[in-house]
C-alpha cells in the first residue's frame, strides 16, 4: 500500500518549468506577461480530482496573467467532464483562461467539454481568437480545435487578425507547427505527446501504439519554424498505462519579453 502511494505520489509529482520567451512583435504593455499553461489533464481513473485540483491550486499560486488550457481534459468517459470543469473554473488569470480541445475531449464529445468549461468561465477557441488590450496594444490568442479529428481550421481561427499583432496559438497537437509558421504565428503552445510519458524506447513503442502516438520530431519542449516558436508542454495525467517514467508531469510558466516598444 506504501509502494503504492509512492508510486501514485511520483506520476504526479508536478515539476514547475520556468520558461523566459522573447517575442520581438511583443509591445511593452504586454512584455512581462505571465503564462501558465495546463494540458492533458485526462481526468479519470489515472488522474484523479484532487489531483487536478492540486494543479489548478498551484497554477493560481503562480499568480498568471493568462492560462492557456491545451486539450484532453478527459480520457474515454463523459462522467469526468462536469468535475473537472468545476475544478478548473477555480483557475484565476487576470486577462483571462482559454482553452483548446484534444483528440480525447473529441472522443467522448467535444461539444459537451466545451459546454462544461464555458460554464465555469473558461473561453473555449474552437478555430476563433479573441483580441486582449492593454493600454493601446493588442496581444491575439487563437486556438485551433484537434488536428487528429480533422477538426482544426487555421485560417479561420485567425481570420480577421490583426497582421501586425503578435499571435499565441493554441493547439493541442504539435502538428500545426508549419502552418502555424506559414501563417505568421508567434509562438504556439501544444500538448499531446505527454513528452513521450516513459523515456525508455520499449515501452514507449507500447503505449505509442496503443494510443500515444508521438510525432517523431516533436516530444516536449523548443521547436522553431522560421520566427515561429512551438513549446510542447509534457502535461499532467497519463494515458495507456499510468506511468510516468523519467518524464515529470509539467506546468510550464511562459514569461513573455517583448521588444521594450509601444505598437
Ligand atoms: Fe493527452
């Protein structure tokens, strides 16, 4: 029973990553802008509420102007939908908490995960951005619904977008990394791949064909196309089996520095 709860304790040890990004389109109001992000939760039998409710503390402890919530709130049941909305509408930013779905949300119904953290304040960007001002300057936050489901519009999430307005791009799968470049975007923030979730090739190659299935190129952390910047957060719960190994559930803290211009 100890080894257990050991066991337990270590798969959801949440390691903090402090992450400084530097956006050159990035105007002084906005420069210093804390961003916490939160990704693949999946809520259910491996992750459990008070675990997502220790997260959604320690992000609130972070003090974030913004949280970017990067899909897969649930796993296979629609019976942890209402818990862990009600669990993350505790989350508090000041300019706000966004929200993107992911291929597990699609599975056990899209339109009822979006519903649910609508109704606790979370603004759920299904191919859409909202515009966020400070003093004169504007900072995008976009979000594309799943790529796996065939559900991501690009171009009409960011139809209407100001062209010289620095651009956040939520996206649950990594994927749109070269369209988001191709685009203009700023900086992009993923989940999915669960940085692998073991760092042991074997049985990586297991849980990969059983449902994690992981870009080759993208794992966790930095990528870059061109001037666009992808971070690909290793997420809190697991999928498959519920194993972490050598791969800590993440809460990266995104602090933007701008170019020390007005736009
Ligand atoms: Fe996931």
């Amino acid at each position: 029973m100890r080894f257990r709860q050991r066991r337990t304790r270590r798969r959801h040890q949440l390691q903090v990553t402090h992450q400084p990004i530097y956006l050159s389109r990035l105007s002084a109001d906005f420069s210093g802008l804390r961003l916490v992000q939160l990704s693949d939760i999946h809520h259910g039998l491996y992750t459990r509420l008070d675990e997502v409710e220790r997260a959604v503390e320690l992000a609130n402890r972070l003090e974030p102007d913004l949280v970017a919530l990067t899909g897969d709130f649930v796993t296979n049941s629609p019976n942890y939908i209402a818990p862990v909305a009600r669990a993350l509408g505790r989350l508090r930013a000041g300019l706000g908490c966004f929200a993107v779905l992911g291929n597990h949300d699609h599975r056990v119904g899209a339109n009822r995960v979006a519903w649910a953290l609508e109704a606790h304040g979370i603004e759920v960007l299904r191919n859409r951005h909202v515009r966020l001002r400070r003093n004169g300057s504007s900072l995008t936050v976009a979000g594309v619904d799943d790529f796996s489901y065939g559900a991501d519009d690009l171009r009409r999430a960011l139809r209407g977008a100001i062209a010289d307005t620095p651009t956040i791009l939520l996206s649950h799968n990594p994927a749109l990394l070269l369209q988001a470049a191709a685009c203009g975007v700023d900086l992009v923030l993923s989940g999915h791949t669960h940085g692998g979730q073991v760092d042991a090739p074997r049985l990586r190659s297991f849980i990969g064909r059983r449902g994690l299935q992981v870009p080759l190129r993208f794992r966790h952390g930095w990528e870059q196309s061109g001037a666009t910047q992808l971070y690909i957060s290793r997420g809190i719960g697991t999928v498959v089996l519920p194993i972490r190994l050598r791969c800590p559930a993440e809460i990266p803290v995104l602090t933007l520095q701008g170019n020390g211009h007005a736009t």
